[in-house]
C-alpha cells in the first residue's frame, strides 16, 4: 500500500471536502457535516426564543415576517431543487420568528432557522424591503456560509490530521467553535461573515427576493435608508460587519440587470 505524507493526506482530506455555492459557483471550503451543524443550530435556536420575548403568532408583525420567509422558502427550495441541488437544503426545518427588540437586526442560522428584530421594521418599511433583508440572511444559510467559517476556524485552531479526528469523533472543539462562530448569547446568529461572504450573500439574496416576486430595486433604497441609520461610533448590528456604504450600492446596482432576470411579479 502507497504512503503518503501527513501534508499529502491533508491535501486530499480538503480537497475532498471542496464545494460549489449555487448561482455564483465560488468554490468553499466544506469540512463540517452540515447535519451535524443543523443539529447544534436546532439546539441553541429554541433556546434563545426561551429567552427572548417572541411576539404571538396572532401579531401582524409576527405574521408579515412569516408570509415572506415562506415565500422566500418556497421560491429557495423549487429554485435549488430546479438545478438538481436538493442536497444542500435536506434536512432544512424553516422556521421564522419575530423577536420584540429595538435592535435593528436579523439573521438566519443553518436549517433556516429565522430571526427577525421588531427593531429592524421601521427600517424596511414595507414587505419588500423585509424580503431583501431575509433574502440576505436565508442566502448566507442556503451558501453554508456558517460552515464555511467555521471550517477555516477548525481548520486554524486544530490543524493537520488531529482535525479529521476532531471532525470523525464529534469532539468538544466542534462544539466550542460553533459557540464561538455564532456568538451564542445576547448577540446569537450575528456570525463575523468576511466581506466575500456578505457580497455573495447579497447578491444571492436579491435572486432569491426577486424568485419570490419581490422586486430587488427594493434594495438600494433600503440600504441607503440602514446607511442612514448609523450614529455615533456604534452601527446598527446588520451593518457590524459589512457597512453600508457606497461600495457596496454601487455593487448592487451593477447586479440588479442579472437579478432582474429572476423577478417574477405576483401582483
């Protein structure tokens, strides 16, 4: 049997591990099983709507956000299932809840695992521009973004062969990184995503907003309106990692012709 060096092993164990985003075919770095992920991520949601004061069901708020994640959801999964990528959503239990907070904010953990702060509708305004914001957070989750940097983190802290251990026993340090990665206390889900990241999952998120038949002009708009929102040194936490600045209008607006193709009106 043919030896190869540790560094050779590890060269394959990665490459093995490499994987496509839908629609902008960016290769990542995939080493975590994504089930065991959507286990933890199951886990630590319902116990932070244990602690937090999640408006009722009969709440229109509560139910606006609702009718625009199952729109996005549905539009995501024919959308995915459509280009034969089924896989990548198996195990999904969407869910969306809106939490009673003055924070403007919202996020999506693995398994469509949705979050939405009362704080963040002022800002919005009106259901398109809610659906651009969960447009963008359902895409970090369908783009396995979590994953991703959560791989590059194991993949730093644990190194070599002794992450394929970590990887095959389940151990602590996963566990640990993913505590770490979504920051789970008062700020949970608000993981530090790298500028590439929130790019793609902007540009992501305007298709999925746009399958949905929301119009993804929406979105200029609404970000000038959050570039607005910043005061003093402390930005909203939507903005934490990636402001709203010109760059990233300017981005958008070169992509909206390609999103456009996706508008489906259901007016």
């Amino acid at each position: 049997m043919k030896k190869y060096p540790l560094v050779g092993l590890l060269f394959l164990f990665i490459f093995s591990c490499n994987q496509k985003v839908p629609i902008t075919n960016r290769r990542q770095l995939i080493l975590i099983p994504e089930a065991d992920l959507m286990t933890m991520s199951f886990t630590q949601y319902s116990s932070f709507l244990r602690s937090h004061e999640v408006l009722p069901r009969y709440n229109n708020d509560f139910q606006l956000v609702e009718k625009v994640g199952k729109r996005i959801q549905q539009a995501v999964q024919e959308f995915i299932r459509d280009k034969g990528m089924s896989k990548r959503i198996d195990g999904f239990a969407w869910e969306f809840n809106t939490v009673d907070e003055p924070i403007v904010n919202a996020w999506c953990m693995p398994g469509g695992k949705v979050v939405v702060y009362s704080g963040l509708l002022p800002v919005t305004q009106d259901e398109t521009g809610l659906a651009i914001v969960m447009g963008h957070e359902i895409a970090h989750a369908i783009a396995r973004h979590g994953n991703e940097r959560m791989s590059q983190q194991m993949a730093v802290q644990l190194g070599g062969m002794a992450l394929s251990v970590a990887l095959n026993s389940r151990s602590q340090e996963t566990q640990n990184i993913f505590m770490q990665s979504y920051g789970l206390s008062s700020q949970l889900g608000i993981l530090k995503y790298s500028r590439t990241h929130e790019s793609e999952a902007d540009k992501l998120g305007l298709i999925f907003a746009a399958l949905a038949g929301y119009d993804p002009n929406a979105a200029i708009p609404f970000w000038e309106r959050m570039s607005k929102q910043i005061s003093g040194t402390k930005p909203p936490e939507l903005l934490s990692t990636h402001p709203s600045d010109e760059t990233r209008i300017s981005e958008l607006k070169k992509f909206m012709p390609e999103a456009m193709k996706y508008f489906r009106s259901f007016e």
